[in-house]
C-alpha cells in the first residue's frame, strides 16, 4: 500500500515524481487524488494544474518548492514529490506522506493525551477541531515557522496547523481562494 496507515519500508525519486518502494509510479493526477482520497478528500483540478506548475518556478533554499505569499503571509507550496514523501519518523510510528502531516500530529497529539489526561488536545477541542477532524486534513504546505497549512475535510477551508501552540488559524475559505490569492515571492505574478 501506498498512503496512511501502512508501512513504507522507503521512498525515492525517478524523473521527477515520487517513487515508492516495488516501483510503483503513478501519474500527477492520479497520485494527488489518491493522497486527498485517503484523508477523504478531493482535490479541485486547478489545485493539479497548480502543482504541475510548480516544475517550472523558482525553487526556496531547500529546493522544496516555491515561496509564495497570501494576505500577507508567506506559504512554501509543497511539491507533488514532498506531498508523497514519507515523513521521517521512529521505528514503531505509523509512517505518514507529507500530505497527511496533521494525521501525524493528530497521532501524536492522541499519544501526549493518553499520558497527559487530555490537555494536548484541549486547544483543539475549544477550537471546534477534534483530533478525528485534524487527521483527515491534507497538507498543501507550510508556513516560514513550519506550521502545516491544510485544507479540512469538513469545511474545505484552509488553515494552518501551529504546531507550537496546538491550535488551528483560519488562511482561506477555499483551496482555490488561496491558490487565486496567492502571488509568487516578487509579488508581480499568481501562484496558478
């Protein structure tokens, strides 16, 4: 298996797009609505044309993607290759692909209640944001800080998760109000 859940034994990159141990190789489409339909989600057909576009932006220091800004805030859009890319974890934790990035934190953040009495969460929970809610987020990004901007599967709205104080903040009423908000880092172009 490819996604949530399952064990990935390795991930590496051939012409460009994400590899899984076994070779599996799966177009840009169909790659990116496989890791929104495991968080049950899907994703718009701008936000697919978007990511192809990406290939041909400048990239930040890391080479992750470009850094794009929204509202006055900048975003580093992730690229199809670190949406599937597992993130590092400890031996006996669930591997996640970067695209499901609140799923980790809501698997950890259940971890610190189970030896805490509940309070990791309790932000969250204050918030209208169940760890259940948090899981099924997909992770389109991250902001300078490192908090993870997703879209929630119950309202289609992106937020940023801040890791640092365990809560949620409102971005964007909708993926493609982002996407259509979004100007590249000399502010003279849209992120589409």
């Amino acid at each position: 298996g490819l996604f949530r859940g399952e064990r990935h034994v390795g991930c590496g990159r051939r012409q460009g797009r994400a590899v899984y141990e076994g070779e599996i190789q799966l177009t840009d489409r169909v790659a990116v609505q496989k890791l929104a339909t495991a968080v049950g989600q899907t994703v718009p057909g701008e936000y697919v044309e978007f990511l192809e576009g990406l290939r041909a932006r400048p990239q930040d220091d890391s080479g992750d993607g470009p850094v794009f800004e929204y509202d006055g805030r900048e975003w580093l859009a992730y690229s199809l290759d670190r949406l599937a890319e597992v993130i590092p974890h400890r031996r006996g934790e669930t591997a996640f692909p970067h695209a499901h990035g609140t799923g980790r934190h809501a698997e950890l953040l259940r971890a610190a209640d189970a030896v805490h009495g509940g309070g990791a969460s309790e932000g969250l929970l204050e918030q209208g944001f169940p760890l259940d809610r948090l899981a099924r987020g997909f992770c389109i990004g991250e902001d300078p800080d490192g908090d993870l901007l997703f879209v929630d599967a119950d309202t289609g709205g992106v937020f940023a998760y801040c890791h640092d104080g365990m809560d949620v903040e409102p971005w964007a009423g909708s993926l493609a109000e982002l996407l259509a908000g979004s100007r590249g880092q000399a502010g003279d172009d849209d992120a589409e």
